[in-house]
C-alpha cells in the first residue's frame, strides 16, 4: 500500500480558498477522510502554517501571488493540490510554474479528491527524494573536482606523481581523522592564500 494513503490521518492540510459552500465543502470531505484541516482566508504575507499538503484556488489575483511567493520559499516541503474555476492562459501557467502535483477543478466535488491528494504527495515523495539525490550527487562530484585540483596543486609544487599526491592526502586524512575532502579543500585554501 502507498505510504500517502497509508499515512492519510497523518496528514495536515491547508485549504486556501474563499470562505463559502464549496470551500466547508472541501473542509468536510478532507476531515471525512481522515487529514487534519485548517481552511485560511484572506491569506497573509509571508505567513505559511505547517502543512503537509496546501489546496489553493488559482486565479488572477494578488492573493494567488502572495501565497505563491510564501511556497516558494518554503521549497519543496509542501505538496500542492491547485484548484483552478477557469482555465485562462495565466491560471494555466501559474499552475504550471507553481509545481502543482494535482489539479481540482470548480466546481469542487467529493469524488476524487483522495486521489488527488495521493497521487500529488507520492509525485512530490518522488521528487524530493530525487531533488536529494541529486544534491548528493553534485556533492560527490564537488569532492571529486576538489581532489583532482589539490593532487595538481602538490603534483606542481612538491613534483610528486598523481599517485604520491593521492596517497599523500589519503594518509593525511587518516592521521587527522578527517574527510579527505577537508584535507583537499585545505590545500586549495593555502594555494589561493599564498598564490603562485
């Protein structure tokens, strides 16, 4: 079973949209599902509460991009569920831009929904785990450019081979009980400081 629905009780939703029928509505069936809802309107600046997942109307308004910049910088902790009454150009490209993991539309109707919201947070489990990965990925790839231009900097300035300068930093991170990677950007650090 997906751990999103498996989980389901577990999570805590933020519904931005106009307070009215379709909104309690949407509230309603939340809570009937499980999720533990908070609905926020009109929404502040700057001022995101905790939320797994954030239902938000889309529409060409000042509120749309008030809340918009807040997810942002959030980052990608929040799986966003879009709501959209009209699908005119800019609310498309909003959506688009926003990396809305499911769409609801107006009028809003029970059925569907935990997929929706399902569906949205496994896209956005995906993309986090990937977005890491990939963090750790250049990490390790920072690492290896490092090691490459310290072995250069005592290849150059001690003549040793590429294999004595390897092992020359290897032993030096064993002796000192560090990550050779500190041992290198160290090197690179006196080479910068003392120059040529």
């Amino acid at each position: 079973m997906l751990k999103a629905l498996r989980d389901i009780r577990d999570v805590r939703v933020v519904v931005f949209h106009p307070k009215d029928r379709e909104c309690d509505e949407l509230v309603a069936q939340l809570r009937r599902i499980g999720c533990q809802v908070e609905a926020i309107w009109p929404p502040r600046e700057g001022l995101l509460p905790l939320a797994d997942v954030v239902f938000m109307l889309f529409r060409q308004d000042g509120f749309t991009h008030v809340l918009l910049k807040a997810l942002a910088e959030r980052g990608p902790d929040v799986t966003l569920v879009g709501i959209v009454e009209f699908e005119s150009p800019a609310v498309i490209e909003a959506v688009a831009r926003a990396g809305v993991g499911a769409i609801v539309t107006k009028p809003i109707r029970a059925f569907g929904l935990l997929t929706s919201m399902v569906v949205a947070q496994t896209l956005s489990t995906r993309e986090k785990s990937l977005l890491d990965r990939i963090r750790k990925l250049e990490d390790k790839l920072g690492g290896f450019r490092r090691l490459e231009k310290a072995k250069s900097i005592l290849m150059t300035r001690k003549g040793w081979s590429e294999k004595e300068a390897y092992e020359a930093i290897r032993s030096r991170a064993m002796s000192a009980r560090v990550a050779m990677d500190v041992v290198c950007s160290t090197i690179i650090d006196a080479e910068e400081l003392t120059g040529p």
